[in-house]
C-alpha cells in the first residue's frame, strides 16, 4: 500500500462534529478541481440515517457475488481485509466495488458488520446492496449502500487495498471519508485538518444570514446586507485557506 497521509487523531474527531454538507462547503473553499467530482452520487444512500457522522480512512475492496468463487467460501478474503486495517492510521471505512452487472446479492451483513466494527472499523460504503438492517442498525454501525437485498449470493472479496470506483468517484487506500444522512463525500488527505478547523468559521459566517431572519421587521436591504456579509467572510476564509 502506498504512504498514507495521517492527519492527527484530535482533527478526525473534529471532522466527527459536522455534517457532510458543511464539509463538502468548506473543501469547495480550497478550489482544487470540479464541485461535482469529489463526492459520491446519490445511489450510494446511508442505510441509518439517524447514525451521526462516520470519519475514516478507506479500506478498500472489490467484491461479486453472481457466481461461486473459484475457492474458499462466501467469506472468502475477510481475514486477509481485516489484517490490511493494521496498514491505515486510523479508523477504516470499508469500500467496497461490487463488479457485478446488475447487483446480484448483498454486499454485507451482520455477520461481516459485527466483525469490521469490533477490529476499529468506522462504517463502511458499497456500490453493491445490503441487508439484515435491523441486526446492522442495532450496533450503531454506519453503511451506505445502492439499495437492498435479501440474500447473500455467492458473495466473495476479489482484491483487497486498490483503488475503487463507487458512487462516481474513484477511492484510493487511505483516502479520508466523511459520510451521514446527507451521503458521502471524499476530503483529500493533506486538506483534511484545515477542512475540520475552517468548518467552524464557516458556519458562523453562515449564521449572520440565519440570525437576520430570526429578527422583527426583516426587509430585502437588511437580508442584502446580511448576506453580503457572509459572502466576505466566507471569501477571506477561502483566501486564507488557498493561501496556505
């Protein structure tokens, strides 16, 4: 696997008290490519809406179920998965490519949740479909998936630890997740601490608007004003973030 950039501990945790949305407006800030090509679809749905954010590292995997596996059984290749873990810096999040044209089976369960959660993993995303919600739901463990399932198929891991492509964007090992209700979106690795220390400033500039309404006797120039000066709040953050 290749070097991974770590971001500390206390900044993931960070990245934990803000929705997905207030994420994604702040790495738009940084202005590194497209606003439409780091953040996934929205096939990929979160299966626990109530669940608070998931933060981590990708952990990475390509999946089939349509047909058996040429040896080992339906949980072939979790050993070797969960022993790729040791290899991140911090909490995995699970991604998975499901290979097959349609989706044929479920992705995951409880059993294969139950595990990755109790060897440090954060949530987990798949392309494919899930199933046993309820038993899923019922230890707080975040998955997002392109709908549901019944059954388990054939299922097997192919390859662990190389780049995927899931919810249109591709995902490489190590790469920072954030993901709740809202969907799931990437945040590159070296922005990663200035995104969970730039959100705050962020939503106070957002506040000034919201805080305006709130008061009597709101008019057209009063909100006018009270945007405009969020908007240069908001630029100055940019600016100081592009800046560094």
């Amino acid at each position: 696997m290749m070097k991974i950039h770590a971001i500390a501990p206390a900044d993931l945790e960070l990245l934990k008290k803000y929705d997905t949305p207030t994420i994604c407006n702040v790495v738009e800030l940084f202005d590194r490519g497209s606003r439409t090509a780091f953040y996934m679809v929205r096939r990929i749905h979160p299966c626990f809406p109530k669940l608070p954010p998931m933060v981590g590292y990708a952990a990475t995997a390509t999946f089939r179920s349509a047909f058996p596996p040429t040896s080992g059984n339906v949980y072939s290749g979790l050993d070797q998965q969960i022993a790729a873990f040791a290899e991140l810096p911090g909490p995995p999040v699970v991604v998975f490519q499901d290979l097959d044209t349609p989706v044929m089976a479920a992705t995951f369960g409880e059993i294969m949740c139950t595990t990755y959660k109790s060897f440090g993993a954060a949530g987990l995303i798949t392309s494919g479909a899930a199933r046993d919600l309820d038993q899923v739901e019922a230890i707080c463990f975040p998955c997002f998936a392109d709908g549901v399932i019944c059954a388990h198929g054939y299922c097997h891991i192919l390859q662990v630890g190389v780049p995927v492509h899931v919810g249109g964007v591709q995902v490489t090992p190590g790469l920072i997740l954030h993901g709740d209700r809202n969907g799931v979106t990437t945040i590159a690795n070296e922005i990663a601490s200035e995104v969970a220390h730039a959100c705050a400033e962020y939503m106070a500039a957002e506040q000034l608007v919201l805080d305006y309404l709130k008061t009597p006797n709101i008019n057209p120039k009063g909100y006018g004003e009270a945007r405009m000066e969020c908007k240069n709040r908001i630029d100055a953050l940019a600016k100081r973030l592009k800046g560094k």
